[in-house]
C-alpha cells in the first residue's frame, strides 16, 4: 500500500466517532477487502496495547456485557415466543468486562464469567480506588482490597452517587458500533474491538488532529505484529 493511502487510512480510523469498517476503506482506498481488514486490525492492536499500559485510580466503575454464541432458533421454537430466554453457544458466547474512570480511562478485558471481574481488579487499578459495581455474582469480594461500592439494580438505576452509568455507557457504544459500523464482531476479535471503543471514549473530547498524531505515533513505537503479519496466508494454509 502506498504511504500515502496508509496515512489516509488512519485519518478515516481515527476520524469516525464509531469506527469505520474494513468494506469502506476499501472502498474509499480501493483497495482489496482483506488488505482494509488486517491493517485496521493491526491499528486495533495499538490501541489495545496503548490501553493496557496504564493503571486506573480515583473512583472507577466496572460492569460486564454478554456478547456472542446467539442460536437462532427453530420456526417451532417455543423459545421465540420469549425473547427474554435467549439460547447461545457457550463457547463462542464472550464476557466483555470494562473498568472506566468517571471522566477519565477505560480498559477493556475478556473474562470467562462476570464473578471472575474482582480477580482482575488488583492488576489494574491502584490501591486505595473507589469501585463502583452492580450485584452481580462474586461483588463482595471486592471490598477486601478497595473500598466497593454497590447498586441493587433490580430496585433502582442509582443510588445517589454510586452508579455504574459510565461504564454502561460505554457499552452502549459499544452495541452502537457493532450494529452500526461493523455489524458483527467474531469472538477471536471482540477485545479489539472493545479496545478500540475505549480508546475512543478516552479521546472523544480531543481535536482529530491531535488524535492522529497520537495513532501515528502508537503505531510508530509498537513492534511487529505476529498475529496479523502474515495473517491471510497462514489461513489459506490452514484451509
């Protein structure tokens, strides 16, 4: 890909409040569809690196969305007369964790069950932190390190200042940029994803100018990729 185009296309990445998929940078690039793809990956990686070289601190909210492994199921399916009981695959179904500082970062993780989010904690946010969660299984344990905070939210959305509404927004755009933008996010790829949309989130106040400097020079500091160098060649093999 010419230089030229390869600047082009981070000014599209970093432009788009959403996101922008790989079948329009192909488009507006001309390029091929698979080229778009792992170099809007690749940008991804950066991101999440970037997003998981620092500590959050002062009072940070986590939560979690379940995401992926829906089954569709049959025409006869008495499950379709409740949507509220919906099927999926458990192993492709992915927990999405977040942990947001009110007006400040977010990080995204991957965790295999909700009540596995207390154990993460230590390794990401500093000591002496005020955490703001939901009930949700295993909650209690995170009171013996940092002062927990918890909302009910079978009873009421807040409760005065203990909330967990950035962090639920964050997943709000989350949702927004898979219908919108993307429209389906594999499981291998959804940290990426994630990752991306935090970045966002943490820059949504920042000029594009100054947020493509900050791409470049990410992308410019960060090694090789080994997962995506090479990646549509080793897929062709594996097929």
């Amino acid at each position: 890909m010419p230089y030229r185009d390869l600047l082009l296309l981070v000014a599209h990445f970093v432009i788009e409040p959403k996101g922008i998929s790989a079948i329009r940078i192909s488009e507006l690039l001309e390029i091929s569809y698979k080229s778009a793809f792992v170099i809007l990956h690749k940008l991804r990686e950066v991101v999440t690196a970037h997003q998981s070289s620092f500590r959050l601190s002062g009072e940070v909210e986590i939560d979690a969305l379940h995401c992926g492994g829906y089954v569709k199921p049959g025409t006869d399916n008495p499950s379709r007369r409740n949507r509220r009981r919906l099927n999926r695959n458990k192993e492709k179904a992915k927990v999405v964790m977040v942990a947001r500082e009110r007006s400040g970062r977010s990080r995204a993780f991957m965790v295999s069950h909700e009540s596995k989010m207390p154990d993460i904690l230590p390794d990401v946010v500093e000591d002496g932190s005020f955490i703001f969660s939901d009930s949700f299984s295993g909650s209690s344990k995170i009171g013996a390190r940092f002062q927990a905070f918890r909302v009910n939210h079978s009873k009421q959305y807040a409760d005065g200042w203990i909330s967990t509404n950035h962090a639920e927004s964050f997943f709000s755009r989350l949702r927004r940029v898979e219908l919108g933008t993307h429209h389906k996010i594999a499981g291998p790829y959804t940290l990426y994803y994630a990752n991306d949309a935090c970045w966002r989130e943490d820059n949504r106040r920042v000029d594009s100018a100054t947020r493509y400097s900050r791409v470049l020079a990410l992308a410019g500091s960060h090694p090789v990729s080994r997962q995506w160098k090479g990646y549509w060649q080793r897929r062709n093999e594996a097929a």
